[in-house]
C-alpha cells in the first residue's frame, strides 16, 4: 500500500496508464537502467543501533482470509496500452506524479498493507508490528528474506534512508520534503531487521501513517544536485513480484515477473501475480486502444463509458463469446474528479464568478444524456470517507436564473452573442483536458453553459502535457480528478503553502487564511473526533470557495476482457478498481492466463465457431446511490 501516495489519475476508469512521449530516435533499451546507473558504495561508515524497547506486545495476522485462487496458473503475457510514455521513472521530484508512476510504485513494498476486504492490517515488508503507548511509535520486524531486486538484502538503515531521501532538497519534492519532515519524527533500527518509525505527534490509525516503505541507500546514497537528470530514466531496485526489465522510449515498457521473488509462497501473496511478463505499449488514441484490443493485441479493455458498454460491445469477438465481460461494484472513496478552476486567472478571481460559473454546469444533464445514467453525480472532492465526509454538502445545480442574478448583480450584461460582458471582458474561458472520449460530455457543458451566458472553449492535449500544464498552473479550467488515500488529505491540494507556484498539486491557487488555518489545526491534531469535526470544516470551506465543480463517480467496473485470462470465483475485492491490475500489492495480480482457452479461442476464432456470450454483474460490495 502507497500510504502517501497523491496520484494523478485519468477520469475515465480505464486500465490506460498516462505519461508523455519522449524521443523515439532513443535506441531501445533491453537491460534495466541500473545498470548503467553505478550503485554507490560510499555508505556512512559508522552506524549505531538504538537500544531495543523493553515489552514491546508483538502482534501479526495470520488469520484473515486470503483473497487469492489456488486454480491460479503462472505464465504468460499480459498486453496492455499507454497513452503516451511517462516523462520520467522518477517517483518524486518533476514531472514524476503521472499516473504511470503507480506502476512503479505497486512493485515497491510497504512494512505492512490494508486487507482489501477486513480492513485489518496484514503482513508486507514486515512480519510483526507493536503500538507504543506514547501513540507516536510503531515497530516492525522485518522479513528477514525481503530483497532489492539486484539481490540485496533488504534492512533497518534502507527505511532510516527514507527519512534522508524524503527529506533531501536535492529531489525538488515539496510535499515529501514537507511530510517526511512534520510527519515523521524519526526512524530507529534496532538491529538490521528491527525498527521503530516515530510520528511527530500521535494520531489515529497510526499504521495509516507509519507504513512507510524503504529506500534502497546502496543505490542513490549520496543525493546531490544531478539528482534529477542523473535519475530519470533508472531502474530503481525494487521489492516487488516485477521489475522493469526492458523499454523503448516513445513505444512500450516492458516488466518481468521475478521467478525466485522472496514473498511468492506469503500467505497474501500466494497465488497471485502470475503472468510472466507485463508489457505497457504505447497507444495514443482509446478508440485505437478499442480496434487492438478486438484484434487480440491487447488483453483487455475498460468498459466504464456507456458508449463502449452498450453499443461498441455489439461486435463479433464479443458476441461470438471469445471476449467477456464484466460489472464489478466496488466500496472505497471516490477520486475527485471535477473542473478545477485556477483563481490566479482574472476570470476567476472573484467568488461570484467562480459561483456563476458552477451553476452554469449542467452535470446531471452529462450523465443523463452522455452517461447513460450509470455514473452518480459526485457531492465534493472528499467523498467515501465514512465519518470524515460531510454528507450535507450537496454539488451546486444547474441554475440560468441564478447565473444571470450574480452576473448582473455586478454590473455585467449579455453581449450580442448571448455571453456575459463588461468593460470588454467577456466570460470565456478555457476548459483544458486530454481524452477524446470526453469530448462528448464537454460539449454538452458548452451548449448548456452558453445558455448561462458563459463561453467555453475546449483544448484537447496529450494526457502528459496536460497535466504539466496543470501543475504549471497554466490553465483555466482543469478537466481532471485526482486519487484517493484511506484518509483525507488537504494540505497538498489547497493549502497556500502550495498556491502561486509550479509543480504543486494545488491546481486551484487557492490562497485563504480561514481554510490554512483549518487545514494547520487538522495536520496537527491529537484528537479523531476533533480530526473529523475539522474535516468536515475545510470541506465546507472549500465548498465556499467554489473553486471545484464536482463532476461524476463511478462505483464500479467495467471490463472486457478476452476469455483466456481468468478470475477467482468471487471476481475482486471490495478496494478492487481494476480487477486486472498487474502490480497492486492490496489487490493485484489476482488473475492469471490459461493457455488452453487460449489455444481454444483462437480455434473457434480460425474456424468461425460461436461460442457462448458471458457477461457477469458482481453487485456484492454495491453501495446505495448516495448522491444520484
């Protein structure tokens, strides 16, 4: 589990990771970048062990059930398509928080991991765990087996290396430099395979926080300067079941399945990641992604948008019962997918406008006419939180009347092509995104809104470069949703800490005291219930603000997928946002590929022999519709 993480990720629930193209002269590159990255050697020489706690309760979990099939078969290949290759395999520093980076990042261990069905803590990294009754402190054992991927072993000094990496100017990561520093305190190692992580104040669900997952010190220690440039294409030694083993920039990245990986026979890993090889191939284009995935060239396809769920899947490969499908409703927070409106733009400087403009948004109109009515309409950025969500909070409706009473309540009037103007301002603005299967529903959102009186004017780039234009808070409008943790998190995204400034995930430059402080006492609470309350608070204040337009959820998944790849009987997990996720250590690698359907379907294929259409609706973990 990425207990940290603060992902950027597509809205549109595909299995389509985003990056950018790079330089396709690059000559292709077989053997992983470590290689060519020495491994410094060069280790501090004196290091001392902190002396061990006294009854210290060690707990571990051996119990809970597995979520793996035992029917499950190794081999195989799995094919599945970029958008566009990633700018870098940095995991921090700039232009890392693409969503490619959770490949990545899922072959990296934490010291424990989240039941994706209890909610209990189980094994990773770590075997056994103990709560200090200060509150502040955790201790792990760790697997004495665990291994970087070149071999080494893994030990307490890689996780106090954390602490220096994420603390280190050299790796431009604000928001790591920030947390590793207020968050947490310190990490002691006891001997090479215990340690203590130490919060800098007590909170709850303390695992949550101190999860962390280690950094490998023989390979980057000493961070200097070239950090960034000397990184950007390595192949960090990792601890997970793959590694990348071979790319070609601007065309595919290629992952190998560790034969010999240290944690295959753990009780929550048993069974799972079973597929040989994982090759990412760059497909630009999702209807292109459709024509590959029908040819077979791909292995499968997310279904979520309606046009693909009931009219594209009126095609042979489907119909003749050689793809299936499936509708597997899921139960955890909701990515925040939305209009994030830049505040440091004229257009939106003001409060009335911004109000204007998300009753100008006809949303529910999206979903019923584009949508299909299968999508809900989302309530606010945080929601799916259980206790930490304010359900009061309601999205803004569509409201002409509304519009035209806060427009010329300020002294502006309808021009002559029916937009608002005033001393030759006119409210347009630039709604900036970067698939073209949304195309459909943001000109919906223009027709209606030029009804309201307010133009907009749509800009199609590259899922990678448009999200540096995000991040270079070049936008007006942000067409996007961002991921989710297991608690809320808002100083990233809305603190001021992090408005006015690049590479910062506070896209809407939101800047006000009264949500700072909000935010400050939220980040240093002792209290639950008082973290809750003040949850509740900055939400709503961010509702005030009225710098986000919440779009649409998605409570589920929809996948084809050709019939040769396989599934336990009980489908996913309760947490599983993709039921043919390669790498999620929490609910990954749960299929596998059976080479004699594959052998089957491509006979039937060759001899035009029908066979029978599956499609199956999961609706064990579904949800009442809360916010239709």
């Amino acid at each position: 589990m990425r207990f940290h993480k603060w992902v950027f990720v597509l809205l549109v629930c595909c299995a389509a990771l985003a990056g950018c193209s790079d330089n396709r002269e690059d000559p292709e590159t077989k053997e992983p970048s470590f290689s060519k990255v020495s491994a410094q050697e060069n280790e501090p020489l004196l290091r001392e062990y902190a002396p061990m706690p006294e009854n210290i309760h060690w707990l571990t979990n051996d119990t809970d059930p597995v979520f793996a099939s035992s029917d499950a078969r190794k081999g195989g290949l799995f094919r599945a398509a970029l958008l566009s290759f990633p700018m870098t395999f940095r995991v921090v520093g700039p232009d890392s928080n693409g969503s490619f980076r959770s490949a990545i990042l899922d072959n990296q261990l934490s010291l424990i991991n989240i039941h994706p069905n209890t909610g209990n803590i189980i094994p990773e990294l770590a075997t056994h765990w103990a709560f200090d009754p200060d509150k502040k402190t955790m201790y792990f054992k760790l697997d004495k087996d665990a291994r970087w991927s070149d071999g080494r072993p893994v030990t307490g000094w890689d996780y106090a290396y954390t602490l220096t990496f994420m603390r280190s100017e050299h790796i431009i990561a604000p928001w790591y430099n920030d947390y590793y520093t207020r968050e947490i305190k310190q990490v002691m190692v006891y001997d090479d395979h215990t340690i203590g992580v130490k919060s800098t104040k007590a909170v709850p669900d303390l695992h949550l926080k101190l999860g962390i997952s280690p950094t490998p010190a023989h390979f980057f220690h000493p961070l200097d300067k070239e950090f960034t440039y000397r990184y950007n294409w390595a192949v960090v030694p990792n601890t997970g079941p793959y590694q990348m083993s071979e790319f070609k920039k601007g065309r595919y990245i290629r992952f190998a399945r560790k034969i010999d990986w240290w944690a295959k026979d753990r009780r929550y890993f048993k069974h799972r990641f079973n597929v040989d090889t994982v090759q990412y191939s760059v497909i630009r284009d999702f209807n292109l992604q459709w024509e590959h995935f029908k040819k077979g060239r791909l292995e499968t396809f997310g279904l979520v948008q309606p046009k693909y769920w009931y009219d594209k899947s009126k095609t042979r490969v489907i119909e003749n019962g050689y793809v299936h499908r499936i509708w597997f409703f899921n139960d955890l927070p909701r990515p925040s997918h939305g209009m994030w409106l830049n505040q440091d733009k004229e257009v939106f400087s003001e409060r009335y406008r911004r109000l204007a403009f998300a009753h100008a948004m006809n949303i529910d109109k999206v979903i019923e006419k584009v949508l299909r009515g299968d999508y809900f309409r989302l309530a606010q950025p945080f929601f799916g939180y259980g206790d930490y969500t304010d359900l009061t909070i309601s999205a803004r409706k569509y409201d002409v009347f509304r519009v035209e009473s806060l427009m010329t309540g300020q002294g502006w009037h309808r021009g002559d092509d029916g937009i608002w103007s005033r001393n030759g301002q006119r409210f347009s603005v630039t709604v900036t995104y970067g698939y073209d299967d949304h195309m459909p529903q943001l000109v919906v959102l223009k027709e209606e809104a030029r009804k309201a009186g307010i133009e907009l004017q749509l800009e199609k780039l590259d899922s990678s470069a448009m999200f540096k234009k995000f991040l270079e808070k070049q936008h007006d409008v942000a067409w996007m949703g961002w991921s989710t943790g297991m608690r809320p998190s808002y100083w990233q995204g809305w603190h001021s800490d992090n408005a006015h400034k690049p590479q910062t995930n506070n896209i809407t430059n939101t800047d006000n005291p009264q949500l700072d402080a909000l935010i400050d006492q939220y980040r240093e609470s002792l209290d639950e219930a008082e973290r809750i309350r003040l949850s509740k608070a900055i939400q709503n204040k961010i509702h005030a603000v009225c710098a986000y337009v919440p779009t649409f959820m998605v409570p589920y998944v929809r996948i084809a997928y050709w019939r040769w790849l396989r599934l336990p009987s009980f489908h996913g997990t309760r947490m599983s946002e993709n039921l043919f996720d390669p790498f999620s250590s929490t609910v990954g690698g749960l299929f596998w590929m059976d080479p004699d359907l594959y052998d089957q379907t491509l006979s039937a294929m060759k001899q035009g022999t029908a066979l029978v259409p599956v499609t199956l609706i999961d609706e064990r973990f579904k949800v009442t519709k809360e916010s239709p």
